[in-house]
C-alpha cells in the first residue's frame, strides 16, 4: 500500500510531482493561489509546501485528459506503478488540509453485484482516492448500484473548487489513498446492490487491518444506524442517477489479507 490517510508529503516527492506536472504547473497553481490568499497563516517554505500538494489534488479534480488523469493515477498505484507516487503522495497531503467531512456519502458502484461483491465484515482499502457524493439536505438519494459511506474524516473538496478559472464548485467527498472501509451490510434495493460501509480511522500510522468479522462491533452498529436514519430520510431519485466520472466505479481491494506497504 503506498500511503497510509494523513501522509504529509517531502520535499523530495514536491519536487518530483513538479517535474511530473511542469506543463500545468501554472494553470492550476493560478486557482490554488486564490485559496492560499485565503489562508494567511501559511508563510515561506511551509506556503510552497501546500502549494504543491493543493495543486496536485486540483489537477486530480479537474484534469480530464493525458497522462495525469484520476483513472491514469488509480491504474497507477492500484498494479504498483512507482511512475505517479509522487503524485499521489502530493495528492494525499493536499487532502489533508481540507475540512473534514462527517455525514453519509455515497459512491455509484459500476457493476458491481451481490453475488460477486464484499459482504458484511469484508475490509476494503483502495490504493487510490475514493470519491463519493454528500446528500444535500432533502435532495433524493441516487438509485442503483452504489455504495453508501459512512465518513469520519473523507475531506468535502469544494473550498478547492470553488474559483472562477474551475467553473461550478464541485461539493465532492474525497477519501486520501489507503482509507479502510467496512462493510456493514449488503441489500438489494430496485434490483441493485447497496453496499454500505464505515470509514475506520487507522489508530497508528502504519497500523495494518485484522481481518473482518461479520459481527459488528459497537462502532459498526452506530455507524449502521446512522447510514439508515439517511436512507430512510431520503426518497429514492426517480431516474437513472448520473454518477460525476471521479464518484462511480468498484473500490479497489480487499484488505482482509496482509496489505504489504
């Protein structure tokens, strides 16, 4: 797993993403620059250091084409590909100094189905950055296949795009590389698999995960009974819901064997 939730990125991996993002280095540091008016508190070498690391999370949120694309980034840390790491971990540093989002997400699931996909107590770490969709309050909740996560600390990107040169603000909900996940339940809704999941907070740096039980612990339940209190708040949107590219498709692997670093 190359990076762990809260990875602060070195000078080294800055200098290395530049290289990587030299072409469109200007372009997205003009929109980050209008954020890091915003936060004063920054100053000198520490000001460079989230420059890097925010430009390297817009490029992720924005970029649709070559080689520095979300999908060119998943491919690359989910098969091992050393190319992108120092995009990644940039990437990874950058979302931490978003706020943190506490609430319910929800993620289109591609084609994933009951009979192939996690079940109950399954762990799940990605790799790569999970996106996921907020529910505005009385907005329907999308219909079809989908997971729906419980957040702890996924961080809410708009603050990041909401500039002129990005146009719309994007209200997303990114999970950092290497986020565990729980899967509390699977239900068929409409015909459609729901799979709904926990974030868990790593409690060290490098803590591995121990292997899923399907009896859920006093943390799994509250979590459970959050996600329904949603579910049951929130009617079904009626058509086929247009999952935004970065918010749909399977998580990447599962993380009830030793996950090797």
């Amino acid at each position: 797993m190359p990076f762990q939730p809260g990875h602060i990125s070195t000078e080294a991996e800055r200098s290395a993403f530049r290289a990587l993002a030299e072409a469109v280095w200007d372009r997205h540091g003009t929109a980050v620059g209008r954020m890091l008016t915003r936060m004063p508190a920054l100053r000198g070498q520490e000001q460079e250091a989230a420059r890097a690391d925010l430009i390297a999370l817009h490029l992720y949120l924005t970029t649709s084409e070559g080689a520095l694309r979300h999908d060119e980034l998943a491919r690359a840390l989910r098969s091992g590909d050393r190319s992108l790491l120092p995009y990644g971990a940039c990437l990874a540093s950058g979302l931490r100094r978003l706020p943190s989002y506490r609430g319910v997400a929800f993620r289109g699931a591609g084609a994933e189905s009951i009979a192939d996909g996690p079940a109950p107590g399954d762990l799940l770490r990605d790799p790569a950055p999970v996106c996921a969709l907020p529910l505005a309050p009385g907005a329907p909740r999308p219909r079809g296949a989908q997971y729906v996560i419980s957040s702890v600390t996924g961080r809410r990107v708009r603050q990041l795009t909401d500039q002129r040169s990005a146009g719309a603000a994007r209200d997303e909900v990114v999970f950092p590389p290497g986020t565990l996940l729980r899967v509390l339940d699977v239900r068929e809704e409409g015909g459609a698999p729901l799979i709904l999941l926990r974030e868990v907070p790593l409690t060290t740096p490098h803590a591995q995960p121990e292997p899923g039980a399907a009896e859920l612990d006093p943390a799994d339940r509250a979590a459970l009974d959050r996600i329904d209190e949603v579910l049951r708040g929130h009617s079904v949107a009626p058509g086929p819901s247009d999952w935004p590219e970065l918010c749909d498709g399977p998580l990447g692997q599962s993380a009830n064997r030793p996950v090797s670093d």
